[in-house]
C-alpha cells in the first residue's frame, strides 16, 4: 500500500570515518600502520612522509571468464561500459522492490572469474587473530563451513561509488575521470548470508586488532601499467562486527558469477567498492591498513578538498531517478503516471518532492514503499503534460538523517558520489 512521506526520525550511529583515517595516517607515519600495494608518491602526497609498500603473497588463483561479463547484456536492459554494464532506468519499471538478477549493474575492475564452490576457500589471516606476539594465525572456512552457520537475510543496495558521473560533464560542464554512468550502477536485492562478526569470532580475533581487509579472487587489476594486486579494501574492525554481511544468496539464489559467486562481502549503504565480490582471503590486522583503493582511490580530490584529499569514501550519497528512458515521449493532454526510486546511504528516504516543468514548481510525489535504511523508496506522481515541446522532469528526495539532493553536485576530479538533483530530459507532442 502506498504511504505518504514520514517524517525524519534519528538516523543509524554511524562511524567517524574521518577521525579514524587521521589515526591511521598518523600510525602510519610512527612505523604502526602497513601500506600495501600503494605507491610511494601516493602516501608522500598523503601525509608528507616516507614508507615502503609490501605486496601480499596471492591467494589461490582465479579462472578468468572468456568474456569480461558472463551474463546477458541484453540491449534494452544495459548500455555496455567496458568491462562493466549499467542498468537502463526504464528496464526496471514494473520489477518490484528489489532488481531481478538478471537485471543488476556490472562493475568489474577486471572479468569475472568463473569460480567452484568445492574449490572456494576463506581464509582468515593476520596479526589481529589471538595467537603469540608476532605470530600469524590462519584460520579457513569451506562453502559447506560457511553454509553450516547461522544466516541472515538482508535487503540492501549496492552502488559503485561513481554512480551519476556522467552528469559532471552533461549538467554541471566539469571534467572529471572514469566510467560515466549514468544513474544505472546501482541495485537492490535480497541477500542471504553469514554475519562477518560471526566468521570473526570463530576466527577468534585478538584485542588489538584494528582492521580488516577483505581481498577478492579476480584477476590482479592494472593501472597506469602497473599492477595493484587484487581488489581489496579495508574496513575498521568496528564497522565490520556492525552489519557486514558475507553473503552467498541474491534474491533467493546462489550468487551469479557476475555478483560474486561463491561469496562477497556486503557493507550495507557504503560505496560499492566495499562490497568486495568473489572473497578468497580476510586480512585481521593488529596495524591500520592502506590498500590503492582507500588511498589512490576512493577519496574525493579537488579544489574543495584538502590537497592529500579527503577521508576515504564510505556512506552512499543521496539520490533519485525516474523508471523512464532518457529523452522520452509523451502526447499533450493525456493522464500520466511518472515512477522512479529513491535512495541514500545516510539513512531511509522520507520525502520526494517531483518537477514537471523544468525545476519552476513542485509536488510531494506519493512513496510505495515504507521507508527503510539501506534500501530505496519508490514513488509515483500523477501529470498531464501541457503544450508541445521539451521540458526537464526532476526528483529531489530527502532523507531521514535531513539531507535533501541539491542543485549543484561539489565536483571531484574522479566524479565520485554525485548527489545533484538530475535533469530528465522528455519530449511533449
């Protein structure tokens, strides 16, 4: 049943990531933190100070597929991006709350590899598990050990943290670097797995342990010409005994290759890059961690950032899209009903005010569903468009932590987290 918009209520705690991220850099700087992988130039530029990067020992290896994505990429439901696929907004009209597999986003830093449960093992590793001073402990888990664990169900979003970076360029005029999706990589499902806590304290975590490291079974991802390793990214011990997920069901069904098959990692409501797919190893580590994807990667740099950047990314920002195809038609005078979706990482979607007439008034649109955190609110509004021409349909959603989607997006020179209102464009005939 259709609910109307409800009013803020105290958002989820929330951890500072910013004041963590200081601790890091300056443990770093004392000799206490570890930089894996991540240039020399990258941690000068950081903190101004010198380090030496190590580079882990591989987990076993990874089959690649022959192809960068092994499901369907229909036309009428992706536009293509590489080695990555981007869900169009009006293939998703009519598919219920969460996104049909076959439906959701690709984001591949590399192929998808092509993976076997019989072969998959997580091996949790690292000085933040008990053991002697000094000493590594290993402790591994089979698909069968995890399956044998008690599982939660979860409805959560997942979003690459580059979602609506095309709009940089198309609306603000800005000059930004990667993919330009649109408003397409992101998607919600239903997921069905074991609590990362639960596997960690079977692992038996020592009190000093700071940080965990989630690294994927993927192909070792280059850039520049050189190689970053695996895809992997730290997360503070905190954050992953809160509501991290190890998850190995989506919407009912083991994962898809493309989704992380056998096992990925969920970190609800935080970008994408978090939610590492196709886990093989899980860093425990006594030391705060630096990966490229916390350091290069994954921080917003730019004219109104500090010159080292800013804190590493984690929360989701605010969004809305309309379930229609850019540059749509509609005929004058006849009753329509617009539909689109909502969501935000901060906390549940409260409000969505619509525009059908370029951004010069606004009605409160109707929510569909009741607002929850870490998923989207869908939303439908009523119009009957006037005279020919074209005109500018726009969402504006508001959050249950007060955050409201604003006109202008603060831009980024690697166009993370757009959160401006976006322009639909349709045409009237």
């Amino acid at each position: 049943m259709p609910v109307s918009a409800v009013p803020p209520s105290r958002p989820a705690p929330r951890l500072d990531e910013t004041a963590y991220d200081r601790r890091r850099l300056r443990q770093w700087l004392a000799g206490d933190a570890r930089a894996d992988g991540v240039s020399r130039r990258r941690l000068l530029t950081l903190l101004a100070a010198t380090a030496t990067a190590t580079v882990l020992p591989a987990p076993h290896p990874a089959r690649a597929a022959d192809t960068p994505i092994v499901k369907p990429l229909p036309p009428e439901w992706f536009v293509r991006r590489g080695t990555n696929a981007e869900t169009r907004w009006e293939a998703l009209r009519g598919t219920g709350h969460h996104t049909p597999n076959e439906l959701f986003f690709v984001r591949n830093h590399t192929a998808t590899p092509v993976l076997t449960a019989d072969d998959w093992r997580l091996r949790l590793w690292g000085s933040g598990l008990r053991g002697a001073p000094g000493e590594d402990r290993a402790v591994e888990f089979g698909y069968d050990d995890l399956r044998a664990l008690p599982a939660v169900t979860r409805t959560a979003f997942v979003e690459c943290a580059g979602n609506g970076r095309g709009y940089y360029t198309s609306q603000q005029g800005e000059t930004v670097s990667g993919t330009s999706w649109t408003l397409g990589a992101v998607g919600v499902a239903r997921w069905r797995g074991v609590p990362l806590a639960e596997v960690l304290r079977r692992a038996g975590p020592a009190s000093r342990a700071v940080d965990v490291q989630p690294r994927g079974l993927d192909a070792e991802y280059v850039s520049g010409g050189e190689s970053l390793g695996r895809v992997r990214r730290p997360l503070p011990l905190a954050k992953a005994l809160h509501d991290v997920l190890l998850a190995y069901e989506m919407n009912g069904e083991p994962l898809p290759y493309d989704h992380g098959y056998p096992v990925r990692v969920l970190v609800p409501s935080w970008v994408g890059i978090a939610s590492v797919k196709w886990v093989g190893d899980i860093e425990v580590s006594a030391q705060p961690l630096f990966s490229p994807w916390n350091t290069t990667f994954y921080r917003l740099f730019g004219s109104a950032y500090p010159q080292q950047g800013s804190a590493p990314l984690t929360r989701q920002t605010i969004k809305s899209a309309f379930e229609l195809a850019s540059g749509a038609t509609f005929r004058a005078g006849q009753d329509q009903v617009l539909h689109g979706r909502s969501w935000s990482g901060a906390g549940a979607v409260a409000r969505v005010d619509v525009s059908t007439d370029g951004g010069t008034s606004w009605r409160p649109a109707r929510l569909h569903d009741r607002p929850r955190a870490d998923t989207w609110t869908r939303w439908s509004i009523p119009w009957k468009p006037g005279a020919p021409g074209t005109t500018h349909l726009l969402a504006r959603a508001t959050d249950t932590a007060g955050r409201t989607q604003p006109d202008v997006a603060v831009p980024n020179t690697q166009g993370y987290l757009f959160d401006a209102v976006m322009r639909h464009p349709v045409t009237v005939v």
